[in-house]
C-alpha cells in the first residue's frame, strides 16, 4: 500500500502530476519535501508502528499462492515465478476494497437516513439490519461524516464520522474485515491512536470543554451482518495523544523532514 499525503489545505494529494507532464503518480517523501505535502495519520502509524497481523497475512497470502502453484517452478525463472505468484495472491485484495466501499456506502445512507445509492451491490441485507442495530443503540447525531482535517504540527488526514451526544463530540471509525464465527474481533491498540489524531486535528480551533469520545466500529465481510464496537476509555485521551506523538516524531526523524516545523516532545504530568 502506498503512502497517502495531502495539500496543506487538506485537499487530498493520492496522485501528483509527473515532472514530464506525462499522468500523474503516487508521490514518495522526495516529492513531500519539495511541494509541502503532509503525511497521512495511517501512513505515520504505519511507516512506524510494526503490524504484525497484516505481515502474517500477507506472508500466508503469499504462501498460499507458492504452495498452491508448486508445478510452476519446473517451467519458470525465479523472476517470473515469484512475480505470478506475488499477482495472484493479491489479486483478492482489490475486490475487497470494492466491497469495503459498498459497505461504506451502506453505512453512509444509515447514520444519514438516506436512500441506498442505486448501484450493483454484493452487500447482505444483514449488514443493513446488523448495522442499523448497532448505530441507533448508540443514539448519536452526525456532525460531518468523511471529513479531512489538518493538525498544525504537519500532518492530516480523511475521518470517517464526527458525531455529538448531550456533552460534546465523539470520533468514530468504521473498519470492515474478514472475521470467523465464534471468533471474538480483534481491536488493535492503534485504533484510538489513530481516532486521537484526527480529533485533536479537527478540535484543535474549537474549544474544548470535555474529552471527546472515541469509538471503533468492526464491520464483518465475510460475516455480513455482524458489527461489533469498542468505545475507549476516555480518560485514556491524553496517553493515546502521546503516543501518536511519539510515532509522528519518529517518523519525522526517519524521514528527515518535519512539515510543521520540528517540535519536543514533552514529559507528560499525570493528574
């Protein structure tokens, strides 16, 4: 997966145009340094932040592919053996975003009691009734759903779902993943990490009177109509914050370049 930056506007920047004026492509840290791209949050905790989940899947995935296809060595290069392979093992992955943007599609028309979107969908009428259940049983309001929000120390990102309740705001994030049936889901611990950035980001010009709430919502793929949620612990705000800021600093050091101007990290005071 590549890495996501965005203008200093907050206009996403997924493609920028080639220097020979031939299309566009993906831009790299060199072309962040010169234009003044920011860093997505997913790209910070992901460049830095180990996922050990995602290496074993796709360590499986690969392997899966090799052992499958065995008798392909007899008649191949290596290059050409590990390039067939390394396609069709992830081939699947593109069919699962586009089921992940049904998905989304699903949820949007949920939370802002709108009609489903006219399209083809592979989606279960269980996810609607499993996702319905969940979301009115959390009695929220929407505020602003896909948002892009921009944090001064340099780095930005696109959130799911700014919502209220009676006391003030509450971020939510929207995951879709494979799960197995009697298999309790995994909420990883980079999932408020993540869920702090964008609400300092989007809070930081707005008073802020109470600590926002921070909720993760799993959507299940493979299990349509299952939908679980983690809310974390609130008084857990600050400490999620520093460890955001510990993986943004980082990731500043590694790659020799701070958009918002280089900062300290100071020692946080506990109450």
């Amino acid at each position: 997966m590549g890495k996501h930056f965005y203008w200093p506007s907050g206009d996403s920047a997924y493609t920028i145009p080639k220097k020979n004026g031939k299309g566009e492509k993906c831009p790299n840290i060199t072309d962040a340094r010169e234009l003044g791209l920011l860093p997505s949050v997913t790209t910070i905790i992901g460049d830095v932040k180990r996922k050990r989940a995602m290496e074993n899947w796709r360590l499986w995935k690969y392997g899966n592919s090799a052992y499958s296809n065995a008798d392909r060595a007899a008649t191949l290069d290596f290059n050409r053996w590990h390039s067939r392979n390394k396609d069709e093992a992830f081939a699947s992955v593109g069919e699962a975003a586009d089921l992940g943007t049904q998905i989304h599609l699903i949820v949007e028309s949920v939370i802002n009691n709108e009609e489903i979107p006219d399209v083809e969908m592979e989606v279960s009428p269980d996810l609607m009734v499993g996702f319905s259940e969940v979301w009115n049983g959390l009695g929220l309001r929407v505020e602003e759903t896909e948002y892009n929000t921009v944090h001064p120390l340099g780095y930005a990102g696109r959130g799911d779902l700014v919502a209220s309740d009676e006391v003030g705001y509450v971020f939510v994030d929207w995951k879709t993943r494979d799960t197995k049936p009697g298999k309790a889901v995994d909420f990883y611990s980079e999932l408020p990490v993540q869920l702090t950035a964008y609400a300092k980001a989007y809070l930081d010009k707005l008073p802020m009177c109470y600590l926002p709430r921070l909720i993760s919502v799993v959507i299940s793929r493979t299990e349509q109509g299952r939908v679980e949620y983690k809310e974390w612990p609130q008084d857990q705000f600050m400490h999620y914050w520093s460890s955001f800021l510990g993986l943004f600093h980082n990731w500043c050091l590694d790659n020799n370049y701070w958009p918002g101007g280089k900062f300290t990290l100071e020692p946080r005071m506990e109450e």
